[in-house]
C-alpha cells in the first residue's frame, strides 16, 4: 500500500460519511496491516475519535475478510509443503513398484532361460563325455576296433591255398570284419550328430539367457536413473518452495501482528460510545495495553524430506560383457559354452 493510499484510509477512519466507500473497498484498500497500523497509532497519539460504526466496520473487515484470506493463505502454503514432501515420497514408492515389477518380469525370465540353458549344458556335457569315454559308446568301440586291426601281410612263398585260406580267416577279425566297422562307425556318427544338434540348441539357448540378462539390466538401471532423476527434482522444488514460504511467513507474522494490535485499538474505541455525537469516546490510558502488545506466532513445520531409497544394482554387477558373468554362470561348463555377447 502506497503512502497516500495509507492516507486515504486515515480520512476514511476519520469521516463517517464515506463509510459505505469502506464497506465496498475496505479490504483492497488494507492488503498492507502494518501501514494501516502507523496510521492508526498516528490516530491514538492525536487523539482524534473515529465514528463508532466506521469502527465497527474496520474490526468486521479484518475478523471476516482480512484474517480468513490471510489464513487461507497460509493453509494453502501449508497444503503445497505438504504435497512437495508427498511428491518426495512417490518417487520412491514409484521406484519401489518399478523394482517389484521387474523382479516379477524380466528377473523370473532370466531365471528361467537360466535353468533351461544350464539344463541344457549338463546334457551336452553327459553326453559328451559319453561318446568320448564310455566302454559303451559306439565311438569308444570304434576306436577300439579301429585301433586292434591288424594288417594283412601274405608271406612270401605261401601257397595259393594258404593264401586264400589266410584272408578268409582275416575277414573274420578286425581288419575285415565290414558290417561290425559299418554298424560301430553309423552309430558313433549318429551319436555326434545328436551332440551337434544339443550344442546348436544350447547355443540358442544361451544367446537368449544373455539377451534376457541385458534387458533386465537395463530395466534396472533406467528405474534407477528415473529415481536419481526424479527424488532430485522433487527435493530441488521442495527446498526452493521451503525457502519461499519462510520469507512469507515472516512477512505474514508482521501483518498477523499488526491486524490483532488494530483490532486491539478497536477494541478501546468500542468500548464506549458518545451517544451525542455517535462517536467513540474512551479513556487515552485504555491504549497504552495495545502499545504493549506482542504477537508470539506459531513454528511452522516444514517436514523433512525423504531420503532416497536405495535402489541397487548388485544384482546385474556380473553381467554379459564382465569376466565375473562367465565365473558366475558357467563355472560348471566353462569347456562348452560360446563365446559371451556384452551388454550393449
């Protein structure tokens, strides 16, 4: 309020015959307490008399309209703190809920491609060592019977009949034995085929383990990042509008002050009117209390901000691309898996 405005107003306070322009304009015309209550005070030192009813009206305006708005003010500041503190909060909830939701999502996928490709391994790994070791195997037996073939030598000097009576008995042996070499070599191929054919598709199943891996790597570190993003941003406007507020509270106790002293000084002049003159009539003495008044004001509660959760990625440490990803997933058949695909 400008200091001719504070100076309308004291004519007002002194002229009852623009009450009805204080009824109409009154409280546009005290947005500023503290001015009014220098030019009130200038009143009480004077001591001039204001109409009763023009006074009447000041103590309404500042009961019915001025202190409502000024607390609304404040419940509005108070209802913003509380928000900025509950949007602090949701980032965490919401970071929270994100890390359930990928727990129930990508990390069951990679625990399941997980076991699917290490069941997977441990059959190429038995089967494997079968064909390559086992007295059973038909790759085993071809070696054996590869290995103990003997090669035909005719003496010379052998008659044609022990000649020929040498290699029919030969072809009952290893060197000439066909349908024995023919059934152990169609066996040990079939045998590596189906090797061939479980490696191809451990190596599809590993690609897809490491894909799924990835995938819920990133998912983990975006809900992190959106976190970090997020409970700064929500902080950030909690402090600024923290900081704000508090300059206004001082200003607001300052005014609250001023308005509980005017409505003191209201009070005196109330309290007894000249019914001669409808004016107010009072003892000078009676405004030394207003002088002595004081405003003790509430502490305002700010709360404090939420700290931010943790949001951890120990996790994924061992990822594709790490050499802690091979120790940790393929210890148990390191001599059988691919090459590893990073993370991008």
């Amino acid at each position: 309020m400008t200091r001719a405005a504070c100076k309308a107003v004291a004519f007002i306070l002194a002229s009852s015959m623009v009450h009805a322009k204080l009824l109409e304009g009154g409280p546009l015309m005290m947005k500023n307490p503290s001015a009014m209550l220098t030019e009130i005070e200038g009143m009480v030192r004077s001591g001039e008399a204001p109409a009763f009813q023009l006074v009447t009206a000041i103590k309404s305006l500042i009961l019915d309209d001025i202190m409502p708005d000024l607390q609304a003010t404040q419940d509005a500041a108070a209802q913003a703190t509380a928000e900025a503190l509950n949007d602090i909060e949701s980032c965490n909830n919401a970071s929270k809920q994100a890390e359930g939701m990928i727990a129930g999502s990508e990390e069951v996928s990679v625990n399941d491609k997980r076991s699917l490709h290490a069941v997977c391994r441990e059959d190429q790994k038995v089967k494997y060592y079968h064909n390559l070791t086992n007295v059973k195997s038909y790759c085993v037996k071809l070696g054996k019977f590869l290995h103990r073939a003997e090669r035909l030598h005719i003496n010379r000097g052998l008659g044609r009949i022990a000649s020929v009576d040498y290699v029919k008995s030969a072809s009952d042996t290893n060197m000439c034995d066909n349908s024995a070499v023919t059934d152990l070599d169609s066996g040990c191929t079939a045998k590596e085929q189906q090797l061939s054919d479980i490696k191809a598709d451990c190596l599809t199943k590993q690609g897809q383990f490491e894909l799924a891996f990835c995938t819920w790597k990133t998912k983990l570190e975006l809900n992190c990042k959106a976190l970090e993003t997020c409970h700064s941003d929500a902080v950030t406007f909690y402090n600024d509008h923290v900081s704000k507020t508090q300059t206004l509270v001082a200003k607001w106790n300052v005014e609250t002050a001023a308005l509980h002293k005017i409505l003191c000084y209201c009070s005196v002049w109330l309290s007894e009117k000249d019914e001669g003159d409808q004016r107010s009539r009072h003892n000078a003495t009676q405004f030394e209390t207003c002088k002595a008044e004081t405003y003790t004001s509430a502490d305002v509660n700010y709360g404090t901000a939420a700290a931010k959760v943790a949001c951890l990625l120990t996790s994924v440490a061992n990822h594709p691309g790490t050499t802690g990803f091979g120790t940790h997933e393929f210890s148990n058949f390191t001599d059988f898996v691919e090459s590893v695909v990073p993370c991008l």
